[in-house]
C-alpha cells in the first residue's frame, strides 16, 4: 500500500536536553520547507501536545540557533502523555493544526512515547537521539554526548591541577543514571585510576586494597570518576565508604552536574544533528516510518521504535582493561 504524502509535520524535544538540539530542529524545519512542508514547534515536548502549545515555524524561527545549548522549543518529561486520555487530547490538537507526521528529539523514554502513539494514531514519528548519556543502541553517538564529555573532561583537567597541588585523592561524579559512558569516555581520556559505571559490578575491595596500595607508593595524582548511577550510589556514598576504609586518605569530592548537559554544541553535535535532521525529513519522503535514525560506522541507521527502545549499550570488558592497564 503506498503510504499517505506528508506536507505537515510536528517537531519536539523531549526529556532531558542536549546539546545539539537546537542545531536538529534547525535542519529539520529547514530540510521540511526546502521540500514544501509546512513545519511545527511543540513546545515543552508532549506536554506541548497536549496542551496544543503549537506554532508554525519558518525558516527564520530558527537562524542564529544553531551555536546555542538547550533548545528553542524547551522540554519536558510529560505524565499526561502517559495516559491515554491525554493522548487521545495530543492527536486532537494535532489535528487541529492538520500535522501528519512528527520529529521527536530526546532519548530512549521519548521513543517511548512515540511508539505508543504512533501504534495507536495514525501519526508517522521520526526519533533522533538527543541525549547526553549515549544510552541508546543503532547509533555510535547521539546528539549532546560529545558535547557533554568535553565538558566533563574540561573540568577533570582542572581538578586534576588541585589534585596534584594537594597529593589528594578526588572523586568525580558525571551524569549518567542508567549508563556509564561519559564516566568512560571522560575518566580514560583524563587518565583517572578508577571508572565506577551502572553497567559493570564494582569489587570494593579490590577498589580499596588499590587505593592502598597507591598511598603506600605515594602515587601523587588519583582520580576516581564514578557514574552517578553507579550502584554505590555515587560519589558522596563511595567517599564515605573510602574514608571509613582508609580514614588517613585526604579526599575531595566534586560533582558537576548539569553543568554538562548546558554550553555551546561542539562541532561534532552540530554536525550530526544536522545530518539526522535533515535525513528525519528524508524518511517522510521515502515512507520510512516509526524508525529513530542513528549513525552506525558513518552511514545512517534506521533503527524500528519498538527495536530501539529495548536495546541498551553494551559495555565491553576490553574498555575496563584499557582503564586498569593505562591507571597503573
Ligand atoms: O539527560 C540524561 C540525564 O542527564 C541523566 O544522566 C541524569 O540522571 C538525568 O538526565 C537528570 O535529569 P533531570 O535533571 O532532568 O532530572
């Protein structure tokens, strides 16, 4: 059956922000009205659809945008979205406004939605994956990631300067409450002794008996970078634990918090954003429904919702080696 041409279509971020949000929802309108399409903000995500906080944009809605952190459109985790009665109220006012199709940028939870919406009215939906936390699989990056471990690695580097001035040992807590790859990618590229992440069991005593070890070597610099999903229950849990372990170890902890999840996109986020916009309008033109698109060895990668929000990343062992070979 050849599916229904689409001219009107909705875009919304939701969940949590990222940065590179804005630079998707600019090639998203942009690619849409390049193609003839009228295009849709929802504002505050699905609570925007429910509530029919909707406005038309033009090419010029989004200019200037691109260079920004957080997201024009702003967002929400919406509870009515989860009922269906206040689905039934969101494809009401999305009908009203005549919009057949929608983009949806956010994470796992937001593909959540879609799929639930798009199974039960007949409204085509797009993901993108917008999220720091890089948490979802049929992609190697989503849109904020690279941004926020740059952040995060930013701010390592400055403490790993205290840390040296004072011999200290430091605990950082990065975001990441179901997945641990900003720790990864931040903690093995400041060259931190010890990962803690959600996806791998931890042996506190294996942790201690090391950090022992290190203070009898006078090891000048030790930095532990834990995921603040981490089962321990992140950094201010395993300082209580250490201090009670090794009561003379000097120790800070620092979490940076939302701090990563704000600033300018990096050029990577810009770029991939911009690429999985403009592909979002793509997938209308060719039919390709209900997929979120990812990134996979540099080719587009179109990933069913229902497939998408079952999957998780994995971890391999290998990248705890690296950790522990290069930490000595
Ligand atoms: O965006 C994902 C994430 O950053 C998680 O790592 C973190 O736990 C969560 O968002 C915090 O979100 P919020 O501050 O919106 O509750």
């Amino acid at each position: 059956m050849m599916k229904k041409k689409i001219t009107k279509i909705g875009v919304l971020t939701s969940g949590g922000d990222s940065p590179g949000m804005n630079a998707a929802i600019r090639a998203v309108v942009r690619t849409g009205i390049y193609h003839g399409m009228e295009v849709f903000g929802i504002m505050r995500g699905y609570s925007g659809m429910v509530e029919g906080d909707i406005q038309k944009m033009e090419s010029r809605s989004v200019a200037n945008i691109i260079q920004r952190g957080g997201t024009i459109l702003k967002t929400s985790r919406s509870n009515e979205f989860l009922t269906a009665e206040g689905r039934a109220i969101a494809y009401k006012n999305l009908k009203q406004f005549g919009i057949e199709g929608l983009v949806i940028i956010g994470g796992d939870g937001s593909f959540r939605g879609a799929q639930i919406f798009s199974n039960e009215y007949d409204i085509p939906c797009i993901g993108l994956p917008g999220t720091i936390d890089k948490d979802i699989a049929g992609t190697d990056f989503t849109i904020g990631f690279d941004t926020a471990v740059n952040t995060a690695v930013e701010a390592i580097d400055k403490i790993r300067d205290t840390a040296d001035a004072h011999d200290r040992l430091f605990i950082i807590e990065v975001m990441g409450r179901d997945a641990g790859y900003i720790a990864l990618h931040s903690g093995i590229s400041t060259g931190a002794e010890h990962i803690l992440i959600p996806e791998r069991k931890t042996s506190y005593i294996d942790l201690i008996s090391s950090l022992k070890e290190k203070q009898g070597r006078k090891k000048l610099v030790n930095l532990i970078v834990v995921a603040e999903g981490e089962e321990f229950g992140g950094a201010d849990e395993l300082a209580k634990h250490i201090k009670k372990q090794i009561p003379n170890q000097d120790l800070r902890v620092c979490i940076l918090g939302h701090i990563q999840r704000g600033g300018a996109p990096s050029c990577f986020d810009r770029v991939i954003a911009s690429r999985m916009g403009y592909h979002a309008i793509e997938c209308f033109i060719e039919g390709r429904h209900n997929v979120f698109i990812g990134i996979v060895n540099n080719k587009m990668n179109y990933t069913p919702l229902d497939e998408a929000v079952k999957k998780k990343q994995r971890i391999s062992e290998e990248w705890m080696k690296i950790v522990k070979i290069l930490a000595t």
